[in-house]
C-alpha cells in the first residue's frame, strides 16, 4: 500500500473546527500619562522677586520697576512666545478668530468620479479580467477549435502556466460539485520514498529490528474553491442561462502540511481561473492556472492535480461513483467512509 509522506490529518476531516490558536501572551503594560499644566499667580511671583527688581531699575537708571518692564517689554514677549507649549499655552497670545478655518478643516479636493465599471473592477477580488490577455470581442468571431488553438498558444511561452478549454456542459457539472464540496485533498505521487519498518522472523514475529525500503508515496494537498462576481455585470435583460454563467471561478492548491501549519495564511503554489465570458455565446470555459515558483511542486505536477480535479468533481461524468462518494464524505467529515487509501487507489486509475 503506497505509503503517505504527511504527518496523520484525521483531525482535519473529523472536526471541522479552525486551527489551534496559541494565546498570545503580552508583557508589555499600557500606562495612562496625562500632563498637568500649572499655572502660578503672577503676583506672587512678583512679591518673591521684588528686591531684586529694584535693584535692578536702579542699576540701569529707571525710576521704578514699572519702567523696567517697560524697556524689557519685546524681550519678555518674545521668551513667552518661544516657552508657550501645546500643553501650557500661552495666555496673552490671542487666539485664532472662529470664524477663519484652520488648514485641517479645509476640505479635499473632489475626486473625479469613476466609472461604475471600474469601480466594479477596483473592488473585486483582484482577478484579471478575460480582456487582459485576450481581445475577447475577436474571438466572438472564431469557431471552438481555433478559440482553443489560440488560447493554448497565448500561453505556451510560460514556462508556468497551465491552460485549457473546458465545454460548458462539463463545466456546469463540476461547479455544481464544487459549490457544495468547495474543498478536498490530492495526493500527488512521489516515487523512491525510504522508509523504516520492523524487521519480522520466519514466524512473522518483530525481531526489534528495522530495515530501510523504498516505496512509492504521495504528498497530500489541499485545493479550495471560490466562486466570484464577473469583470463585467450580466445586463438587466439576460437570460437564465446567462445569470448561471455570470461568474468567475478559482481553484487554489496548497500542500496539506503548509495549510496545518498556516491555515488560511498559507502560501498556495498554485492558482486556477476558469473564465466564462465565453460560455453563452460559444460553450466554452477558458482556464488558465499559475504555478508559484520555487514552492516544491513543478508545472507537470501541478499539471496533473488540476486533471484530478475534473476526475473527481465532475459528478454524471468522468467521476464514477466511488470518486463521487469520496468527495462527499470529506465534506461531511465522515471518517468511516473517506480513507486515505481509497483515494489513492482511485488516483492511480487516473
């Protein structure tokens, strides 16, 4: 039996419930400082000092300390000025009229209004439109088969993308799936795995000892599902069918270790977008994924779980049954019928 290079993820099918969260413990204390402005009565200040200050007129020729305030008059406005604070402001100063604004109460200037197609755009998921990379109002005008030709040879020059051309019909049946089981581990094979196991007598019995062997293994990743407003609004006259395709998918995948460990802040390595601007008009659902460089998984295998993903989702069609079933009970969470083996069985009939 293929042997699983992943750490037991039972607890993910099981509870259903979000990662443990470590209290955050904070030694840091918040202290409230406020500062008091005190103010002395003048008079005070000026009995305390009265000897000085005529000794002080008198030495300077002055009549009387009056007339010595009167001659310092500049120089003690000025240090008032320079020693007023925010807190301890200065009294004399007069204050600003109520009626002047200040700089912070003028208003911005108007923005320039947008247009409500860009507003659509800005506030979207962030999801390049079709329009990006295609002219969208040419291809209306070619059959399937050179729609896909060009799609495929857009593309071909990125060493890390993936891209296909999926009929509406196949599509309809997978989101379907998808909208009610929006998550699901892959494995993705991997040959040549060493691993440890209990040497065992003639009688089949553990001698305590262990022996390296190489098997073949699978590293298990987890895909989520997220279904999305389209680029451009359906118009107010569309039909049924048209309201049904108005929308933009995406299928990210992460390995199932990196999501234990981050959970929703794990980095996925790979992104897929299924685009429907096509569908009404010539039955077709462009897709173009994007493999994350250097993230441990090439663009062949990448590749290869995206195929997964229509093997298994793709309910009436390619999925038989037991793929069906599989799927199901993990969203169910229901340990009894999901097992790991299972689906690796089903993924090596892929």
């Amino acid at each position: 039996m293929p042997s699983l290079r992943i750490q037991p993820f039972q607890s993910l099918l099981r509870g259903k419930a979000p990662l443990p969260r470590f209290p955050q413990r904070r030694w840091a204390q918040v202290h409230d400082v406020r500062y008091l402005a005190t103010h002395h009565d003048p008079s005070q200040v000026f009995d305390r000092y009265r000897e000085k200050l005529d000794q002080k007129a008198k030495q300077e020729g002055h009549e009387s300390v009056d007339s010595l305030k009167d001659a310092y008059k500049d120089k003690i406005e000025d240090l008032r000025r320079k020693a007023s604070t925010v807190a301890t402001p200065e009294p004399d100063t007069p204050s600003t009229s109520p009626s002047s604004p200040s700089p912070s109460a003028v208003p911005p200037p108007p923005r320039p209004q947008q247009p409500a197609s860009e507003t659509k755009k800005s506030e979207s998921s962030g999801i390049k439109p079709l329009d990006s990379f295609i002219d969208v109002q040419k291809f209306l005008d070619l059959p399937p088969k050179e729609i896909e030709g060009i799609w495929r040879l857009r593309h071909a020059s990125n060493p890390g993308s993936i891209c296909a051309v999926i009929p509406i019909e196949a599509y309809r049946r997978i989101s379907a799936a998808a909208r009610q089981n929006p998550q699901f581990i892959l494995p993705l094979p991997r040959n040549n795995v060493e691993q440890e196991e209990p040497v065992k007598n003639e009688k089949g019995e553990e001698t305590g000892e262990t022996q390296t062997t190489t098997k073949a293994g699978a590293d298990i990743h987890f895909l989520q599902w997220a279904f999305h407003p389209p680029a451009s609004p359906p118009p107010e006259t569309a039909t049924p069918a048209q309201l049904a395709n108005a929308h933009t998918s995406t299928i990210i995948f992460t390995s199932l270790a990196a999501y234990k460990l981050h959970g929703a802040y794990a980095q996925p390595h790979t992104t897929i977008t299924n685009y429907l601007d096509l569908a009404e008009s010539k039955g077709l659902v462009l897709m173009l994924g994007q493999v994350m460089p250097d993230a441990g998984v090439s663009t062949s295998e990448a590749s290869w779980l995206v195929s997964c993903v229509q093997r298994f989702y793709d309910f009436g069609g390619q999925a038989n049954e037991r793929k069906g079933e599989l799927v199901r009970s993990f969203t169910r969470g229901d340990t009894e019928v999901f097992k790991v083996e299972h689906l690796m069985e089903e993924a090596e009939k892929l």
